[in-house]
C-alpha cells in the first residue's frame, strides 16, 4: 500500500511500498516519509490504485506510473513504469 499528498504548491509526494515504482521516483525502494514524484509539472488532482498512480498536471496532461499488467495506464501497452509517463 502507499499514499500521496499535494502540497500547495502542486507537488505530489508519496510514501510506503514502492515494490512496482508506484511512487514514481524512478525506483523500487520502499519509503518510509515523503519522496517527491517525478511529474513534468505541477498537479492539479491524483488518484491511487493499489500498485499505480496517475496524475492530471496543471496542462491537462494525464501521467500514470507503476503497475501496467493489464493496460491500466492508459499507455497501450503493458509494460511497467517507474516514472511518471
């Protein structure tokens, strides 16, 4: 399980398990506090699945990154991501 936070400023930061590079730092480490993800841009509004997490940027752009199994990033394939794309 991990969880994320916005900060006023636009950031996404997340913690917790990090086996499928749910958190999007470009890593499989586990975090115990905040790690800031790797988005292009600002944030505007986030969701968490259980091994993945998307987010819309301040362009309106959609980034997704961790599990991809069955296509639920939305990127045509169904290879993992550890970074947001």
């Amino acid at each position: 399980m991990h969880s994320c936070a916005l900060t006023n400023s636009g950031k996404l930061r997340c913690w917790g398990f990090n086996s499928a590079g749910q958190l999007g730092v470009g890593d499989t480490n586990d975090q115990d506090g905040l790690v800031e993800s790797l988005t292009s841009e600002s944030v505007i509004s986030y969701s968490t699945g259980p091994l993945h997490t998307c987010a819309i940027l301040v362009s309106r752009e959609l980034q997704c990154w961790g599990v991809n199994a069955w296509g639920q990033l939305g990127l045509g394939d169904t290879t993992d991501k550890l970074t947001p794309t």
